[in-house]
C-alpha cells in the first residue's frame, strides 16, 4: 500500500533494527538509509537502536560502538567463522542466542530488519518468539536468491522460481562445494526464507516494482507487501548540470555514471555504446572502483580513446563536484529503488535508465528507458539527446521534489503498529458495461479484478448500463453474472442534449438508489461513460472513499475518450474551440453553443475529479497526459499497471508451421485499425503467410462487411466472437500478434496476453502501444495510421530469419492476485483517513 498521507502524530516506541552492515564500516545504500532513517525516528523521540553485522574478526557477542549519530545506539557483532557473507552460512545458531539474549535485555517494540547477510536467517524467528512485532524491508531480491540480485553469471536477469533445480548451477560456490552439499544448503536457505517471511507482521518494498517481484517469487507475501517510497538519502547536493547543453555550447554533452563498478551494473554496455555513438562531442564522467581486477581491465580497455572523467574514490559529499548533462545507469538487475537515480535528481540531472525493476516508475518522465543490455537502445536515446537537445530542459523540468527523511519516518511507522481492521470490504464498481454481452478491456478487467477482491474475503458489486430496445431507457435492475451481484441500468445509446452526456439527473438518483441499497466501503469507477460525474459528489456526501481508475481520456475528450479528431488526425490535447468543432456529432446543447458547453462540461468534470480521493494509470502516457493538462495533480495519480489472470499461457504449448502467422485479438472496430491490416496483408506475398483475426462480427456489421470486400489476400480469416478463456489457445497459434489502433490507447490488455504466451507484437509507435511494446525488444513498432510501414514491419519478419525468436524479451505481467492485494492495502489506506497530500 502506498502511504501517501501527512506527517501524524505516533507513539513513541522503542525500535531495534536489524542490518547487515552500517557506517562507516560498510556505506552501501540500504546501510546510508537505515543511518538516516534512524537518526529521524530517533529526532522525533523514538528509542532507536541499531543492530549491525561486521567483518571483524572476533566473536564476542554484541558489541556496543559509536555511532555516527549520538541519539542511537549501535551494536555490532562478528557471526563465527571465516565466511560472514557466503549465502550457505547464513544459519548461525550463535548469533540466534545473542539476538535472544539482547531483546530479552532491551525489549523493543518493533524489531526492523532490513537484511540477513553477515547476521542470520532467523532474526525474524528469533523476534517472534520473543513476542516482538517484526516488520521486514526489502531492499533487494536475497529473500527470492542467494545471488541476492537475480543476475545469473551470464549478467542476464533470472525469472525462475528459487528451487534446486533453477539455482544448482548458478549460486556462488568455493571450491570444496559439491552438487550434494549445494542442493541441501539450498534446501535449508528456502526453508529458511520462507520462515522469516511467513513469520513477519508486516513486509515492506520501496517500490511498486520490487512488490510485484516479492508477489512473484516469494508466495508467503503474496498480498501482503506494503508499498512505502524511501526518503531520498541526499535532497540537494549542488554540482551536477553545467549549464543547458546544445551543439553550440562549445564543450561537450556529459554523460556521467557514479557507484560501484559491478557487471550487473552495466557501466561496460555505457562504455560500450559511447564507443558506438563515435561522436567527440560527447565527454564520460565515470566515477567509482570497479574491485573486481578482470572487470576493471574490461573496463579500462572499453575507455581507452574515450573522452572520459575517471575518479575512483569519492563521498556522497564530492558529488556537489559532479559536473554533468545526463545520468545513465544500464543496470541489469532488477533494482528495488535505486538510491543513485534521487542523487542524479538532487543534482538536477536527467537519468536514462534500464527499463527493469523499480527504474521506469522512479525515472518517470525525467528521463527515458531502454531494455537492459540493449547498447543500441542506449545509443539511440544518446544520439536523440545530441539531435534534440530540448529534450533534457523537459525532463530536468519533470525531476519530481524531493522526499524527506522526517515524513518517510512517520510513514514507516505506521508499519509499527498492528492493522486497525482487516473485516471484509464492499466495493461498488462503476463501469459503462460489462460481461457477458460486452468483452473489451476495460470490462475484462473489472471482472478479473472483481473476482479476485472476492476471493479475498470482500463483497464486489458491479453497477453497469446496457441496451435494450424492449425495456425503458433508465430502467434499473439487479441480476448476477459469474456469482458477482450485477446492477444494471438500462441505456439505449442515446442522449438527449449534449448535456445527458456527462450529467444525468436521472442515472444519479439511480446511483442514490445503488448506493443506498449496497452501502459500500468503496466507490470504485472504472468508467463513466453513459452514467454521469455527479456520481462523485453522491459517494462523498455519504462519506465513501473514491478511487477512479482511468482507462482511457473519455474525461479530457468528449470524442468516445479517444483524443481523436474526425478523420482520426490524432489530437495533442483539449482546447476549446477545436473541441467544440469535433464534438458536432452529439446532439447540440440544450442551450448555447457547442463552445460553451464544451467549457461548462470541463468545468463540471473538474469539479468532480477535485473530490476523487486516488487516481490510478496503467500507463505512464496517460498519467502524464491528465498531469500536464493541469486536470490531476502528480501526487494524486499513481502509475499502477493492470493485473490479469497470467496462468495457462506457458502451459500452452506454441504450435510451429511454415507459414507466418500474423494475428489480431480483440474489438473488430474501425477504432481498432483493423482495416490497415487487412490492407498490409493485401500487399504481402500470397504465400507463406496467414492472418487469423478473431473478434465479434456483429458489433460493427458495415465496417466487418467492408473489410471482407477489401480482404484480397488468400490468407486473411475472420474468426467471430470468442471466449476470454479461448486466448491462450488462440495465440498459441499466432506468430506475431498486431495491435494497429487508431487511437492512443491505454494499457492494451490483448498486448499483455500475447506477452504471456511468448508472442511478439507489432503495434503503433505511439501511446500505451508504444509505451507497452519496446522496438527491436518484444515487438516492432510501425507508424500509426500507416498500412504501408505496416506492411514494412510484416516483411521483416517473412525476410529476416530468426527475427521472432529475438524479438522476445518479454517484461513481467501483473498478476491479477497481485494488483488485487495492492488494490485492497490501497483502499483500507483510504478507510484509515491517509488520503492524498493535496
């Protein structure tokens, strides 16, 4: 849960924390932010002690030192033997009983462990039966991977499962370690795992990204991560831009790297691409000491003729002396939060940044990403920077404010105490419509999303509209789908005035009606297209939190939320006068011009969206399109991509044949850009290559009968309606899945399940396609609106042997479970009064 509330009052406890190692002995990021995380609690009155593993050479128990702040105590202590750090010796029965021995003496409140490394992998144990409450931060991925970071020898990052099996030949091994002795240690180190998590009262990530990753590889915290945001170690630290660069600056564009020099770090694919780039105009500012001698000669060899800056030792002090235009950091493993990207923002510097772990959600649009390992990506953003040297003032405008210490303490101090109330929720969910009759993205979620909240002991209501001609428009009725308790306004497609569009008197006393009969916790609008935006003002007068997922821009555009202009030029933003040209094809306003009714619909639509307490994207475009128009604040929309059923793909196996086949999966409708494939697929050789589209065909009848005329290539089916549970089957016999819409789109769901079932997939260069599809990665990209460039993109894949097996790079999907347990902490966040920071 992401705990965005103000600073509150809290009760002063005695917090004892647990960590591997601590200044000035071992400066390392988790140990920088427990010294300061304690020195805050310890300012705001807590009794703060710290417990800390070292490399001294003598056991002797705990051993209380100074420490760098004088209001906490540290105490460290040496684990017996010779190999404090080796992951096969983190039980150690010696240090248990000095941990027992010391809480028994100091009897905190709340023990805080941060890591087991050089300690023990019973700290969470040892504190339970001690009768401590424990909460556990995870700042890396050790409890899923005794390589801590889940990069395998060969630098690529890991996505088994932590077993014998997918870990015998890659865990770290001296030489007097066999496959015997390996595979029970492993044994005991995921027994041992799984313990601690299972025992802890509360788990907290620093990101959205690291939570996704504990859901996945570490079932004990499957709904049970708590999503908190470290404070940022340094706030300002001067130094950094030099000025805004361009071509006739008279120096160079630098570009800096600084932290430890480790292969999964990545500086070599930096070094690298500079070397590809091949332009003097560019300087590397590399700072740092690369310990490992073979990668430091790596790294000397790639910087050899390089206009570089090498400075081996440094503070956090010396980086006021960074100079510096741009901050990269190619990292490949998968990043919890990542201390040196708030550095590069304390010293006003954009970051481009590996599109893994919890790097894209910090970078946000302060910077770009590029797939991990990818040296021409990198290379190509670089150039970009050269050619448009506007770009960096945007992104240094978009570095997000600081995070302080003081606030992040009392945050994490709601962690300290037990959860006011775990009783089952009601959530009522608003949406345009919903299944069976209707299967698009927005309704698929819902359900999904439904089932999944119901599987978790609370009640979901869906209230809904649908068509039909038999019935009176408006008639409300109750029914059920798929056990879910459906309520269900009748709506014939029609308006009366332009007004009926966003404001309905009557679809509001209608909602009264639902709210007064389901009494819900929750108000969840997952679309509000056909209801009306007095919906908001109804739920917060009885007092019901609000959340409002936005799927699409229907709020910023009255054109179907397409940000579209007629003839499907697509539209850069709302401004009045176009929009009142583009909407003509409502019905008119019950007075005025459609100018006026234009701005008076914004003005409602604000004054609603004032009242939302939590916005949720499932894409970055979309948050920074609601951002930038100045409708939502930035810190009351957070990014939160959409979850979905993810079984059932890998075990479908992928049928080969000779034939090419493309495919399309979804709403057969012209907003959906199907007719560019057809028309691609016209131009392509008649053999060798097939394309199945599947989608109702009877939705949109005259547009599906003008693409049978047009389908002139032999290879072209037209499959009709399908089951959802069908997808996995239907894919399994796609090649390459297109997704050609004509609009910006949002987070496509038919990309996320082609993912899941290793299909690649060529889409628009814009948008949430664009955002979801990395080019030359998981997919190609073609120009929007363009059947020819998609034709282009097709032909490669005929022409290029082995195109589709590289193009398979695939990114983690959401799990519905997961975004189901974040979406519960997210609403009892609201119910406990931790609202959003206005």
């Amino acid at each position: 849960m992401t705990l965005w509330g103000p600073v509150v009052d809290t009760p002063t406890v005695k917090i004892l924390h647990v960590v591997h190692g601590f200044p000035p002995e071992h400066e390392g990021g988790t140990e920088l932010y427990v010294a300061r995380l304690a020195h805050a609690q310890a300012d705001a009155g807590h009794d703060v002690v710290v417990v800390a593993g070292t490399a001294f050479d003598q056991f002797d128990g705990f051993v209380e030192q100074p420490a760098p702040s004088g209001d906490v105590r540290l105490l460290r202590i040496t684990k017996p033997g010779h190999m404090h750090d080796r992951w096969d010796h983190g039980a150690s029965e010696a240090v248990d009983d000095a941990l027992a021995d010391l809480l028994q003496r100091e009897r905190p409140d709340v023990v805080h462990v941060h890591h087991w490394l050089r300690l023990t992998r019973a700290v969470v144990a040892t504190a339970k039966r001690a009768g401590v409450r424990v909460v556990v931060t995870a700042h890396d991925a050790f409890a899923t991977c005794p390589r801590i970071f889940r990069v395998r020898e060969d630098e690529a990052f890991c996505q088994r499962e932590l077993s014998v099996a997918s870990c015998l030949s890659c865990v770290p091994r001296d030489g007097d370690m066999d496959d015997s002795y390996v595979a029970a240690e492993l044994d005991h180190f995921m027994a041992d795992m799984v313990r601690e998590l299972d025992l802890a009262d509360a788990v907290i990530a620093p990101s959205e990204a690291q939570a996704q990753l504990l859901a996945r590889f570490a079932p004990p915290l499957a709904g049970r991560v708590e999503v908190v945001p470290h404070a940022w170690l340094v706030e300002s630290c001067g130094g950094g831009d030099v000025g805004g660069w361009t071509p006739d600056s008279g120096r160079p564009l630098r570009v800096a790297h600084w932290g430890h020099l480790l292969p999964f770090k990545g500086v070599h694919l930096l070094l690298e691409s500079i070397r590809d780039l091949a332009d003097d105009r560019v300087e590397v500012v590399l700072w740092g000491t690369a310990d490992d001698l073979a990668y430091r000669e790596r790294l000397d060899a790639l910087a050899s003729g390089l206009r570089i800056e090498r400075r081996a030792n440094f503070t956090h002090e010396d980086l006021a002396g960074l100079r510096a235009d741009v901050a990269v950091f190619p990292t490949m493993a998968h990043e919890s939060y990542s201390f040196v990207v708030s550095e590069a923002f304390a010293l006003g510097l954009p970051v481009l940044a590996s599109h893994r772990g919890a790097l894209p959600e910090r970078v946000g649009s302060a910077g770009w990403t590029f797939a991990p390992g990818d040296v021409s990506g990198l290379t190509a953003l670089l150039r970009r920077l050269l050619d448009e040297p506007d770009q960096l003032v945007s992104m240094r405008d978009a570095i997000p404010p600081p995070r302080s210490f003081d606030a992040h303490a009392a945050e994490v101090a709601r962690t300290y105490a037990p959860e006011a109330s775990d009783e089952p929720l009601c959530v009522l969910f608003v949406v345009h419509q919903f299944l069976p009759a209707h299967v698009a993205g927005t309704e698929v979620y819902a359900y999904n999303l439904a089932k999944q909240l119901v599987a978790l002991g609370h009640r979901v209501v869906i209230y809904t509209t649908e068509s039909d001609g038999d019935a009176e428009h408006s008639l409300l009725r109750r029914k059920e789908y798929d056990g879910l308790e459906v309520w269900e306004a009748v709506h014939n497609n029609w308006f009366p005035d332009f007004e009926h569009s966003y404001a309905d008197a009557e679809k509001e006393r209608q909602f009264g009606e639902v709210l007064d009969a389901v009494q819900p916790d929750v108000v969840h609008a997952q679309h509000l297209f056909k209801h009306s935006m007095g919906y908001v003002a109804l739920a917060k007068q009885r007092g019901l939190s609000v959340v409002y997922t936005l799927h699409e821009f229907l709020l910023m555009c009255p054109r179907n939320g397409w940000l579209v202009r007629p003839g499907w030029e697509l539209c850069e933003g709302p401004e009045p006068a176009a929009c009142a040209e583009c909407v003509t094809f409502l019905p008119a306003p019950s007075e005025g011009s459609y100018l006026d009714a234009v701005g008076q619909r914004r003005r409602v639509i604000d004054a609603a969206l004032a009242e939302v307490d939590l916005f949720i994207s499932p894409s970055r475009f979309l948050r920074e399109r609601f951002v930038n128009e100045g409708m939502i604040d930035a810190d009351r929309i957070l990014y939160s991509d959409n979850g979905m059923p993810t079984s059932g793909y890998a075990e479908t196996p992928h049928a080969r044949v000779e034939s090419v086949r493309f495919g399309f999966v979804g709403t057969i409708a012209e907003w959906k850009g199907v007719h560019l494939i057809v028309e691609a697929m016209n131009g392509l050789p008649v053999e060798g290559v097939e394309c199945a589209i599947w989608g109702v065909l009877e939705y949109f009848e005259d547009y599906v009968a003008q693409l049978k005329r047009d389908a002139r290539h032999p290879g072209i089916s037209f499959h009709g309606r399908f089951d959802n549970a069908q997808v996995a089957a239907i894919l399994c016999d796609i090649d390459c899945l297109i997704v050609p819409s004509l609009w910006f789109e949002n987070s496509p769901i038919t990309i996320h399940e082609a993912f899941l079932a290793g299909v690649p997939v060529i889409a628009g260069d814009r948008g949430g396609m664009a955002e979801s599809v990395e080019h030359g990665v998981n997919g190609l990209h073609f120009s929007m609106h363009d059947s020819s460039d998609l034709q282009r993109q097709m032909q490669r894949v005929l022409d290029e042997p082995g195109l589709l097996e590289r193009l398979s790079d695939f990114p983690e999907i959401k799990d519905i479970a997961t975004d189901a347990s974040l979406m519960e902490q997210r609403y009892r966040t609201l119910l406990a009064g931790k609202v959003p920071e206005r």
